[in-house]
C-alpha cells in the first residue's frame, strides 16, 4: 500500500476504533441533529476508555468527523452536523 493510500484512510479508522468511544454504526449519517447528539452522548456515558469527561469527548469526535470531512461534506450535512453540536451542548446542559 502506498504511502498516500494508507494515510488516506487514517480518520476513518479513527472513528471507526476510537480508543475513546464505541459509536453506533453510521452514527454521522443520520437525519436529525437530536439523535446523532443523543447517540454521542450514550457512547460517551459507557465509555470507560476515555480520558476526559463524557461531554469533552462526544464533542472531540463530533468535531474530529467534520474537521476530516473538510469541503467535501456537502453543505446540508454540514449544518446537520453543526446543530448536532448544538443539541449536544443542549443534551449536557452546557447551554452558551
């Protein structure tokens, strides 16, 4: 496997076998905003390999997943994802 090749796939095999968390399958591809957070929040909450709080770490790979996706996540997943930090934020009442 070529250099390039190998590095390509890094993120996916992050979110895939984070040490962190144990995401639902396809967690990202969902529709609403309120059950992509509240799936985070679940993986967080039973995770006992994570290394900081539930909050910090569902955000960390919510984040983590749009950063990798960059500019070829189209615009309307974007926002989903976007108000999927929102509802976290609302979920862990860590209102702004």
């Amino acid at each position: 496997m070529s250099r390039q090749a190998k590095g390509r796939n890094w993120s996916a095999k992050v979110t895939k076998e984070s040490n962190a968390l144990d995401l639902a399958p396809k967690v990202f591809e969902g529709d609403s905003p309120r059950k992509i957070a509240a799936s985070l929040k679940r993986s967080a909450e039973h995770s006992h390999r994570r290394k900081g709080t539930p909050f910090q770490s569902a955000m960390s790979m919510l984040t983590f997943y749009l950063n990798r996706a960059g500019k070829s996540l189209p615009a309307e997943r974007r926002r989903t994802l976007e108000k999927a930090k929102d509802e976290l934020r609302e979920q862990f009442g860590r209102h702004p």
